[in-house]
C-alpha cells in the first residue's frame, strides 16, 4: 500500500516513514528502511521523524559516532533542547527486549496503537518509579533522574527523597499524551481508576498492543505491548517493584480494557 502511494507521490512523507517501519520491522531490510526514513525527513523536518530515525539507527546496531554525526544534518530540529537530551540520552540507550517487541506487532495493527506500544517502549529502563510522579511534557522531562522528596500520601516512600519518575498512571499519561501529540490525556490525570473509566473492559482473548491491564481494584496499570515467542502478553509498565519502566508478562494483572481513545 506505501509502496502504492510513493509512486503517486514521491514526496508523501508519511508514506515515507510508514514504508521504512515495514521495510524494518516486517521485512528485516534495514538498508531500504534507512532510506525511506531520510527521504522522509529530507521531505518533513518533523522531531518525531528524527526521533524515529535514531530508534531505527539504534535498533540496526549503528555505532554511537555515526548516529551522533546524524544530528549535524537537522540543525533546525534540535534548536529545541528538550529534544536535543531526549535524542542524546536514547543513542547510549539499547533495549533488545523493546526491539524484538516492536519487530513482532501484527501487520495489520492501527498506526495509533503501534505509536502507543512505539511510545512506551522508548521509557523502557529510563525513568525510575516515582509515587505520585506525573508529566505532561512532550519528549524527555528535564525532572526526570532529580532528587526529590515524595510528598503524594500513601506510599511507604511517602517523605522520602528519591530520583524524580513516574508512577504506573503516570505513565500511561506520558504515553498518550506523546503519542497523540499534546492532544489527550488518558482518564486526565485522574490515576488508574479514572484511565480504567475511558475504557471499555473486554476479555483476554481479544487483547491487542495498546489495550490497558490493571491490577484488582485498579491499584496498578500497564500497557499491552505484544506477545512473547509462545503467544503470552507482554505488559510495560512502570513498576516499584522494578523502580523502572519494564516489560514483564501479565502476573498480578485480573482485567483488561480497550481504551475509547481508538474509536474501533
């Protein structure tokens, strides 16, 4: 179907980028990926293409001083400094539990919910859990790593001063709130139990990536990113017992619901 489009307009630069994730993710052809990506971006200096371009850099094993010296082509992107250590930090990044999750999402997913799985796999292993810990920013939040004292009640770390983060809710805002560009806040801002609200809870068998998980009475959230190589799914989340974004299976995790945010 891109491949369709391109040769009606050669300059389409969503075309473009939807080409390479499939050239990448269902072909394995790095090198053709590669090149629609820049074709992309030499059509749309886009951020979130940059971004996209980097994780596609990263994920093909390119060396750090190649993917560095891929910034000095698009100095207009990174005037903006939250992107600029939002780029840095992910190119001394490497998740192949992340890449592998992404390669493996079903061909026919909707582009929303595969930048939602897109989205959250970017904070995997990089943001600590925080209690209380919210953000509304769109890329990297400068906050993000700063000591600072838990003042949400609740919580046994309640006082304590620790690396600023999310919590699960938290980032499941995150997500949303960067998948759709700035658009939508998922439950806004309302925790787990007001996310679990702006769903409509379906069954197991129908889970797809970008559905949500929660634990009994809505105390933990999660993400559905994919399944494992023997069918089981595969939950991110941010979660204490981790103090980290992670990919886990779904233990601890009773119902599942489909966003409305996806209008199927």
């Amino acid at each position: 179907m891109w491949e369709q489009c391109i040769s009606r307009d050669s300059t389409h630069a969503k075309a473009l980028r939807n080409l390479a994730l499939a050239y990448f993710d269902k072909r394995g052809d790095a090198a053709s990926a590669r090149v629609c990506m820049e074709r992309a971006l030499k059509y749309r200096k886009d951020p979130r293409l940059l971004f996209e371009y980097q994780q596609l850099l990263k994920n093909t094993n390119v060396s750090v001083a190649e993917r560095l010296d891929v910034y000095g082509r698009y100095p207009e992107l990174l005037a903006q400094r939250d992107l600029l250590r939002e780029l840095i930090e992910d190119v001394y990044s490497v998740s192949g539990d992340t890449a592998a999750l992404i390669r493996s999402l079903p061909e026919d997913l909707s582009p929303e919910r595969e930048a939602v799985v897109r989205t959250a796999c970017s904070l995997v292993g990089k943001v600590n859990y925080f209690w209380g810990g919210k953000s509304l920013v769109i890329g990297w939040d400068v906050r993000w790593g700063e000591l600072r004292q838990v003042t949400a009640a609740g919580s046994s770390t309640t006082g304590a001063y620790r690396p600023y983060g999310l919590d699960c809710s938290g980032f499941v805002d995150w997500v949303f709130f960067n998948q759709s560009g700035g658009s939508y806040v998922i439950g806004h801002g309302g925790g787990a139990t007001m996310q679990h609200s702006y769903c409509t809870d379906i069954s197991w068998a129908d889970a797809q990536p970008g559905d949500l998980v929660f634990y009994p009475d809505n105390s933990h959230v999660g993400i559905v990113g994919g399944r494992d190589a023997n069918g089981e799914l595969l939950i991110i989340h941010c979660a204490s017992g981790y103090n980290n974004v992670v990919i886990t299976g779904k233990e601890g995790f009773t119902s599942i619901s489909r966003p409305r945010y996806y209008a199927e």
